[in-house]
C-alpha cells in the first residue's frame, strides 16, 4: 500500500494509505488551496513550476546547410 501525504505548501501532518481519505481530506482542510500557484507542493508540483531550461544562443548546426 502506498502512503499519502497531504500535498498543501503550508505545514499539514495528515497522511493516509487510502486516496479517498485523502481527497475527502483536501476537500475539508484545504478547499480552495488548489488554485494556488503552489499547489500541490509535491516534486511533480514542483517540477512542473520550476522554469524552463535557458534557450541557448549559440546557433544549432544544420546538417542540411
């Protein structure tokens, strides 16, 4: 089984091995909070915020040229 934690960014203890206490507990507790721009502060969360690499400057070879 697997262990669910509460995905909140602020402090919340709540953990789980069952995903509907785990959604009934989001819906509760934290309602709302899934529109923040820091939700859910999971690593997938975060990855998906963090910014793209830098484009680089240097022009790409073109094999074709």
């Amino acid at each position: 089984m697997s262990e669910y934690t509460c995905p909140s960014p602020d402090p919340c203890p709540f953990t789980t091995d069952e995903i509907t206490e785990l959604t009934e507990h989001i819906n509760s507790e934290h309602g709302g909070e899934f529109a923040r721009e820091d939700w859910p502060d999971t690593p997938a969360g975060r990855a998906a915020r963090s910014p793209a690499e830098p484009e680089s400057d240097e022009p790409e070879d073109d094999p074709d040229a």
